[in-house]
C-alpha cells in the first residue's frame, strides 16, 4: 500500500513529539523527516521506526507530500511558506497563521482548521492553520449555542479553563519544575491577557457573535488535558439543556456529550472532546454552565492536526486516531 511522505517540523517539543507518533503510527503514512535543530544527529524511535533528526535548514522538504510544523510561533509562517513553495500540504500548529494575529491577513486565505466547524474549507485547502488547545475546548463548547442564536445579545461570556503543564511547552522553566508545580495549583496571564484570547475573539466574530470573553487559564499539576468551565448567559431558558449539543454534533466522531460530569481522565491520548451543560439554578437570567475536557496534545494539538491533514490528503478523518 502506498503511503504518504510526511515530514514534521519542530519534532522535538511535545506536540512535535505526539506528531511523529501519530505519523509513525497511521496506516497510509510514513515519517519522511523530523527537524529539532538542538538535537541534531540525535535518534529517537516513533512507533516502531527509527529516525534521526535533522536541523530544520536541511530539511529535505521536497520529499514530502504534507509537512506539519510545529516551530515556534513567530518561526514558522516562513517555514510553512517553504514548505508550500517546495509542493506540500501543510498543517502549521504555530499561532502565526491563525485569526487574530494579523499575519493571516497577509499570508492569503488559510482556513482555521477547527476541524468540526470548517470541514468543508479545509478539505479543499493547501496549507490549514491549527487551533490553540484553549480556543479547541471552548470554541466547540461553545458552537451549538452560537449557531442557533441562543446567547444573549452582548453577552459576557466567562471561561476558566485549567491545563496540565505540557501546555506551557518543552523549553525548561523554573516555574514548571515537577516540584514547583506538585501539590499546587495556580492561574496565570489573568486580567484577560492570554495570548489566545485573539484567536477566540476573531472566531466569535466571525461567528456573528457581539458576546465579550473573559479567559482566565490556570496550571494543573498533571502532564496533559484542558478542563474548562465555561458560563453563558442565556437569550431564553432550555427546557432540554444538551439537545443543542446532541443534535449538532449526532454524526461527529470526535465529540462525546455526556450527561455526567467530565474528567481528564475520560479523554487524555484520545481526539475527542467531551461536553457536558447544565442550567445555572438561582440566577435571575437564563445562564448555562458548559464543562468540556480534551487532551492538550491530542485533540488539541497533534490529533487535530492529523484530523486536518487526512481531510488535506483525502483520507478517512478518522484514520490512525485514538477516538
């Protein structure tokens, strides 16, 4: 059987780490590179196969037919452009090409690659732009809600939403030592300065939707997943509180609304989403509580980005994830 030629950029944090696994792993793909210049010449093993990693100035990006890139924000708008120039597809995991930046405008159309809500954009695309992890729960969270026009005008809509500490990335901080973050847990970028508030803004907007966000993250002490708590006020009460998210999301492979309270451990290596909603009792507005859990690296990372690249590919969506 033929396999496709994938090549994956910036292969040394952790979602590049989870790519290559997925990559190594999918039965219509092969793992063609893998850069992590401060590593150049080191071996790793992906699912069985040996590579050696290469500085990503000598990528032979020619020999893939999709790149992934999970390069720095900042670092890889160019790389994604030369990978393009060079005859692949591309998915970039970086915030350079997403909305809210302001790159995007000049980089041409990319398709925000919200795998569930752009489907049919991203089938037809060269290069997708990958969502944040945070953008990731509470977008979908919010999606059935926002099509059917149930928030209440100029509402404001409040996340907390908690992540483990391979959130924060691979490069070594002080305050992400095992014993600085044990036994502890903590908000950070508060006073609504989270880099992905832009992100969520612009896809709100896009949406039609007038509400304000106030987006408070906060560090678990575990390895992975995203557990938000996300509160919106109501134009009108739900007799049926999950029916919004039942119906909108009966056929999607990768959502799971559930009746009961979601936990991280519903969902850490799975591509999915988990969703649970419930009207808020002793308020004088309508106003619903959403909980939503997913694995940062999975669905919202490398598992979405393979989502996009098997549309990009033309293969099944689901092919090579752990649902």
């Amino acid at each position: 059987m033929h396999k496709v030629a994938i090549g994956v950029l910036g292969a040394s944090g952790y979602a590049g780490r989870e790519l290559c696994e997925l990559v190594a792993r999918h039965p219509r793909s092969r793992l063609a590179f893998a850069t992590a210049s401060d590593r150049q010449g080191a071996r790793a093993r992906f699912g069985g196969t040996e590579m050696a990693f290469v500085a990503v100035e000598d990528a032979p990006l020619s020999e893939a037919q999709l790149v992934f890139s999970a390069l720095p924000h900042g670092a890889s708008a160019s790389w994604v452009r030369a990978a393009h120039e060079a005859g692949a597809k591309v998915v970039d995991l970086s915030a350079d090409l997403r909305p809210g930046t302001g790159i995007e405008h000049r980089s041409g159309c990319v398709p925000y690659g919200l795998t569930e809500l752009a489907r049919a954009t991203v089938r037809e695309a060269e290069i997708v732009a990958n969502p944040g992890c945070y953008p990731t729960v509470t977008l979908l969270a919010l999606l059935p809600l926002l099509a059917r026009g149930l928030v209440a005008p100029r509402a404001t809509i409040v996340v907390n939403a908690a992540s483990g500490v391979t959130g924060a990335g691979f490069t070594p901080k002080r305050e992400l030592m095992f014993a600085e973050v044990a036994d502890d847990f903590r908000p950070y970028a508060i006073g609504n300065e989270h880099r992905h508030l832009a992100e969520m803004r612009a896809v709100l907007a896009s949406l039609g939707s007038d509400a304000e966000l106030i987006f408070t993250p906060h560090l678990l002490p575990v390895s992975r997943g995203i557990l938000a708590t996300i509160t919106v006020p109501l134009a009108e009460p739900m007799a049926d509180v999950l029916e919004p998210w039942r119906e909108h999301f009966a056929n999607e492979p990768f959502i799971e609304v559930s009746a009961g309270v979601p936990a991280l451990r519903d969902v850490v290596h799975r591509n999915v989403v988990r969703i649970t909603a419930t009207m808020v009792a002793g308020v004088r507005a309508p106003t619903v509580t959403i909980i939503a859990a997913i694995d940062n690296l999975v669905k919202g990372a490398a598992g979405q980005a393979l989502q996009n690249a098997n549309l990009l590919l033309g293969l099944e969506e689901t092919m090579g994830l752990p649902g």
